[in-house]
C-alpha cells in the first residue's frame, strides 16, 4: 500500500510520502476557506467573510509554507510567505477591533 502511494504521488521515501500529505492537508485546508466564505454569504445573502475564513487561511498558509520550504520552491515561498503576513494582519485587525469595541 505504502508502495503503492510512493509510486503515485512520485515521493522517493515515506516522509517524503508523508510531507506530501501534509502538503495536501494544508491545500485542503487552504481550499475549505472558500467553502466556509460561501457558506457564510448564502446564510447572510450578502457577500461577506467570516473570521473562520481568515483561521482557515492561515491555517493552510502556513502548512503550505512549511511545504514549501521543505521542497525548497523559492516562488511557493514567496507567495505563501506574504499570504501569511496579510492574514495574520488581518485577524490582528479584527481582535483589536473586538478588543477595543468591548471598551
């Protein structure tokens, strides 16, 4: 089975095998942010972004970073590493926000 899935994904030993898992963990996470961006706009009937969006971007950022760094791909990096920057930006934003409307 483990041969199997080495043969697949092209990964040339298990943790190899295992960070591409990890890798896809992180771009499944990535993705579901959209799922719940929808989710929350059809029950809101308005476009709007929950802050689960912006947990689960980090979240799959910085999966996808660490990927990144261990494949050693400087444009994955580049991207990923600003990708990290704006959303913890923004969820800063937003609890300093809450902080400061709560008195």
């Amino acid at each position: 089975m483990i041969e199997a899935l080495m043969s697949f994904f092209h990964a040339g030993s298990p943790a190899e095998l295992a960070w591409i898992g990890f890798g896809l963990f992180g771009q499944l996470m990535f993705s579901g942010r959209f799922i719940v961006q929808w989710i929350a706009s059809e029950k809101a009937r308005a476009s709007v972004i929950p802050l689960a969006f912006w947990y689960f971007s980090m979240g799959g950022g910085v999966v996808l970073l660490s990927y990144a760094i261990y494949r050693m791909d400087p444009v994955f990096i580049m991207g990923q590493s600003l990708g990290v920057v704006i959303y913890s930006r923004n969820l800063w934003l937003i609890h300093a926000n809450r902080r400061e409307a709560r008195g």
